[in-house]
C-alpha cells in the first residue's frame, strides 16, 4: 500500500463549497487506468484528475481526466483545479505567469494571473450546426424556451457539447430536462452533454450569461460549473457573431440550480478563448492506494 498527496479544489468560486470540486491525486506514476477509473467512482465527483510527469518536453506536467464512468481527453474545471493545487503544493512554478498542461487533447496553455485566478486558453473548437429537427428536438429534451435564430451546434474541445441559446437567463434556470432521453441523445450524437445559456437583460454594458451543463451520458446529471461548457458556449458565441465587437469579455455564472454560485470570466478574442476562474482547497490530506 502507497500514500499518496490528495486535494480537492473547489473551482471557479473563492468561496469553499460554493463551486465545483474536483478530487486531485498528486502523483498517479504507479497507478493504472482500471486503478485511476476505480478511484474516480468511488470519489464520485464530475471528475478527478491524475497527475503525471510530461512526457512532451513543452509541458510541465501531465493529466488524465476520469468522470465516475470514462476518461475524458479534456476538462475546463479539472484543468484549473489541478494547476491550482499543483502550485499551491508548491510542485510547479508559473514561468512568465504561464503553465502548460500535457492532456490527451494536446498541449493547454494556462496563465496565473494572481494567487488564485487561473484561466487556460481553450483547445481549438470545432464546430457542427445541427439542423433545425435536431435542435427542436433537443429544446424539447431539456424543456427550454430557446431562441429560434440560431440552431444548436456540437461544439468539439475534447470534451463534445451540443450548445443551445436560451431566451433569456431566467429560462436556463427553469429548464427542467427529461435525463433518460438526454443520455440517448448524447449517446446518439456521441456528445459529452448539452449546455444551454441565456443572457441576463440588463442594461448596464456588462455582459452576463446564466449556464446549465448536463451530461447524463458520463454519469454526471448536472455538473455544477462547467469550464469545458462554458468555453464552448464563448464558441458558440463568437461564431455566430452574437456579440459584435472583438476582444468581448462575458461574466458568467452557473450552479443555482444546484445550491452552488461558480463564476467565470470568459475572454473572447479572434484567435483564442481564455476561460477563468479563481479556486480554493477544501480537502489537503492523503489517499492510501
């Protein structure tokens, strides 16, 4: 039996308990994958994360992503709570403000903007229009008002979420989805989830969205604050055009419905998006393996 350094972060909130955990094994080098899947369904959270030593010499370390159920290539939350409590352990060190994360969807560039904001720039998307059927059909699932300008979209970061615009916030919110039905979707599609997004009507210039991401299909019914979701709804966003001016920056939050307050910042520019958050270790102890 090894002991092993344990965290779980709770990301995009400065507020323990208030956003999304993710568990963090610290040095995985001797565990397996069954080992690694094994332990990401007993702590049954959204994810853990693994850490391992890069093996590409542009890295400065590496990760695995494990939902209870699967691996993923890549994960928004996950990556900015394993950074997070890399360097709070004082393993890694920030070069020039930055880090770069070794994952299976490539190389994630991430920068630390202070002691505990941390944004990664978003692995290059690519995007598939549904077409007006697969979206009606998909509003109907999630029980969501949404607006009829603009058709779903499978939005593809790694992790693969059909992307739909609500209304407004407040119909975000009030969606209540027929889970059995999203997981045949996904499954169908062979999508990580659906994310929906509303603006908030106000009329101030800031620019506020409401989020809800669901992913029944990898054993997670909601996630509670999403990164890989809401970068891939700044995605969807910036192709449509929504928002006119370049270099646009949207506040989003996302977890009321589950008792939580995550908030993120979203950095749309032409040729990249920063999603960010601040994070902070609720659990610092060990794991016997």
């Amino acid at each position: 039996m090894s002991v092993v350094a344990f965290k779980q972060v709770d990301v995009f909130t400065s507020q323990a308990f208030k956003g999304n955990p993710v568990a963090v094994i610290m040095d995985a080098s001797t565990l397996t994958s069954e080992q690694m899947q094994a332990i990401a369904n007993w702590t049954n959270l959204s994810e853990t994360t693994f850490v391992l030593p890069a093996t590409d010499s542009q890295a400065d370390y590496q990760v695995r992503i494990f939902t209870p159920q699967s691996e993923l290539p890549f994960a928004g939350h996950p990556t900015i709570g394993t950074a997070y409590a890399l360097l709070e352990a004082g393993l890694i060190k920030a070069k020039e403000g930055q880090l770069v994360q070794q994952c299976a969807a490539g190389l994630v560039t991430l920068t630390v903007n202070d002691s505990n904001h941390i944004s990664f720039e978003l692995p290059k998307p690519k995007i598939t229009l549904l077409d007006a059927l697969q979206t009606e059909k998909l509003a109907e699932i999630l029980k969501c008002k949404i607006n009829t300008q603009w058709n779903a979209a499978l939005v593809d970061v790694g992790a693969r979420w059909v992307v739909l615009q609500a209304v407004n916030a407040k119909a975000v919110l009030a969606s209540q989805p027929d889970l059995n039905a999203l997981k045949q979707f996904s499954l169908e599609m062979k999508v990580t989830g659906s994310t929906i997004y509303g603006f908030y009507e106000e009329s101030n210039e800031q620019k506020r969205i409401e989020v809800r991401s669901f992913a029944p299909a990898y054993g997670v019914n909601e996630d509670p604050v999403c990164g890989s979701g809401n970068g891939s709804v700044a995605s969807f966003i910036r192709y449509h055009g929504i928002l006119p001016a370049q270099n646009d920056v949207v506040l989003s939050s996302q977890g009321q419905a589950l008792g939580r307050e995550g908030q993120l910042q979203l950095e749309l520019h032409q040729d990249k998006i920063l999603v960010g958050g601040a994070a902070v270790t609720c659990i610092d102890g060990t794991i016997k393996l």
